[in-house]
C-alpha cells in the first residue's frame, strides 16, 4: 500500500523517486524511475535531514515544514512525517515544485498511516 502511494508521486513529469527514509538514512521504502539510491545518497540525505534540524535550533526549535535543495539537474524536497521519518522527492529541475509539494501535503497522513 505505501508503494502504491509513493507511486503517486512518480506520476508528476520529472519526479525520479519518492522515499520514506529515517534520520538516520535509513530508506523504509521507495519507488524510484530512472534513477539509483546507492550508500553515497542515503548519507546525503541524513546529513541534510540532521542539519535541517540543527537549523530549526537556532530559529528557537521551530517546526521544519519542508527543505528544498537544489542541484545543477536535480533538487531534493524533504517534509516530515512523523518524529523521525520524512518523505523525500528527488525531481530533475524541470518538475513542478508546486505540484509535488501540494502531492506531498496531500498525501501526508495516509503515508503517516501506513508506517
């Protein structure tokens, strides 16, 4: 069923995959279309989620709502889910930001509802 919905996301022009991954970058699931999730990319991902975090400290432990990276080809998005589990899109930098980020509002609880 979590595939099914991260199915969802690779439906939108240019998404290459969407991911539930831990803090520690541990991936819990993924679909993925034209692209690799090797060891290099999952402690990428763990460093940008753990020093989002850090970030958040020093605007007085603000809630983190979604982190954006981008890249020469590519950008990441990266929203929480629940405590320690986010939902990460990685899109060639022709995709509609708006779009996948509205998908991702969207589908936050029923993804929340099947970890």
């Amino acid at each position: 069923m979590l595939k099914e919905t991260l199915n969802r996301f690779l439906i939108i022009n240019g998404v290459q995959a969407a991911l539930v991954v831990q803090e520690n970058g541990e991936i819990i699931e993924s679909m993925k279309s034209g692209i690799s999730i090797d060891a290099d990319l999952q402690n990428v991902i763990a460093t940008i989620m753990l020093d989002s975090q850090v970030t958040a400290k020093h605007f007085g432990d603000a809630l983190l709502s979604m982190v954006f990276v981008e890249y020469a080809d590519n950008f990441l998005i990266l929203g929480p889910l629940m405590e320690e589990f986010f939902l990460v899109i990685i899109a060639k930098n022709t995709a509609n930001i708006g779009q996948i980020t509205y998908e991702m509002k969207k589908n936050q609880d029923s993804i929340v509802a099947q970890l």
